[in-house]
C-alpha cells in the first residue's frame, strides 16, 4: 500500500451545518440537505465514464479524486467544481474550495494522506466564497490533456482558463458566474432566471445575516455577478450605518478568525 498523486477537489458547503441545527426542529430542511448532497454526488457521477474517480462525502464537505494521469483530469474537476457551485446555488447554499494535486490515499470510505492535509488548511485559510485553483495545475492539463484534445494541448489550456478567473498571480478561481450556459448549454433565458435565482439568494441572506463576515461572502458573491453584466443592479444597498453597529460582533469574529488561521498556518 502507498500514496499516489491524485488530482483532488475538496468542497465547504457554508451553512450546511446550521442547516443541520434547524433541523431538528423544522424536518423538511432533512430533505433538502439529502438532495443537495445526493445531486452533487450523481453530478459528479454522471459526467464521469470511468471507475477510477472516488467520492466521499462527510458532513458539510464532499471530495472527489482521481490519478492525475487522467486525461482531461483537470478540464474535468474545474468544469465539474463549477457545475457544482451551480447546483449549490439552486439548493440555496454556497461553498469555498480547493482543487489541488498531491499524494492521496483515497479508495471508498478511506481518505488521507498529505495532499488531504495541504487542502483542509488552504479551504481554512480561505475567506471567499470560491473554489481556488493554483495555476501550476495548468501544467497537468497540458501534460495530460482530454482525448480530443491530445494533439493540441495549449488548445486544453484555453477551454479551461475559460472556467477560471484570476485572482492573484499564481491563483485563479473557479468562474462560476460567466460559464453556466456553455456548461449546461440552456438558452439565454434560461441563463439569465438561473442567475436571477442567484441574485436573490444573495439578496437574501445580505438581510438575512448581522455578521459582517458572513455579509462581506455574500458581497463578494455580488461583486462578481455585477461583473459578468448578467445581472445589471441589485435592489439591495449598502447599510453603512448597519455596519458600525455591527462593528463589536465584528471584532469578536475577527479575533475568533484570526486565531484559527494562526492555528492552521502552524499546521
């Protein structure tokens, strides 16, 4: 028995766990939480033909994996991390993430190993709603591009970067919010319902919650659906005198997050 490089996907569903809470005393939340976790594991299912991919769910995470000679492998789990985002956003949660590549023990209820460790410390250590990708991946699907695609290997590179948006140097991010009608090829009414959908979702919960930590996750969903114009306004505006009597709450949950974070960059 021993590691192998896999290429991995690891997924936080925000939320879920106070989904679970309420719960116990509302009992439809129990089907909807078992329909969001079993449409994430048929999606992934579904869009894979072969039997090297391994799913594992826990919780309010889910993980995927395969050999990083897959070819494709990296067009797939970005193509697919956005489906997922997506099918997230229609249950009424949101996520942050991590695609990576290291070595991995992952073989049905079994997961470990040091990539699992590096990805459960960068998914901390994230504050955004996003699914992050270092562009060093790249060089994976270069390497190892999809069937169609064998002979021409930079043309893999260039569908993929059209699912990612930079957001650092050495960092992109999954473009959930410029890809849904090239993913799942719906007209452009259909599009533009399922990213009103997301408005008011994000809507929503900008009301909804009184933390600033959780309020600045939804704007920073906002931010980036401005910016595909597939979303022109939104009706909700900013509060500013909200923000300053959150201000002490706020304080308490910075300190809280600061603190974690030092834990896991000690890690």
């Amino acid at each position: 028995m021993n590691y192998s490089n896999r290429l991995i996907l690891f997924v936080d569903i925000l939320g879920f766990t106070n989904e679970i809470y309420s719960s116990i005393n509302d009992k439809s939340k129990i089907n909807v939480l078992k329909t969001t976790l079993e449409n994430l594991e048929i999606l992934f299912r579904k869009n894979y033909s072969g039997d090297l991919m391994e799913f594992s769910q826990f919780s309010d995470s889910i993980v995927i994996s395969f050999p990083i000679d897959y070819p494709g492998g990296i067009y797939y789990i970005v193509t697919n991390a956005s489906f997922a985002m997506h099918s997230l956003f229609s249950n009424g949660f949101i996520c942050k993430g991590v695609i990576s590549v290291g070595q991995l023990y992952h073989e049905g209820n079994f997961l470990f190993g040091p990539e699992f460790l590096n990805v459960m410390k960068l998914e901390a250590l994230e504050n955004m709603p996003r699914i992050t990708i270092s562009k060093k991946l790249l060089k994976i699907a270069e390497k190892f591009p999809g069937e169609g695609n064998k002979d021409y290997p930079k043309a893999e590179i260039e569908y993929i970067l059209n699912h990612l948006e930079k957001v650092s140097p050495t960092v992109y991010e999954i473009g959930w919010y410029k890809d849904y009608s090239s993913l799942v090829g719906e007209s452009n009414e259909d599009t533009q319902q399922h990213y009103l959908l997301i408005k008011e979702l994000i809507e929503k919960n900008l009301i909804k919650f009184k933390s600033i930590r959780i309020q600045k996750k939804y704007l920073y969903l906002r931010k980036n659906l401005l910016s595909s114009r597939k979303i022109s306004d939104f009706n909700y505006k900013l509060n500013y005198m909200r923000y300053l009597q959150l201000l002490p709450k706020h304080l308490i949950e910075s300190t809280s997050n600061f603190l974690v974070k030092m834990y896991w960059k000690k890690k």
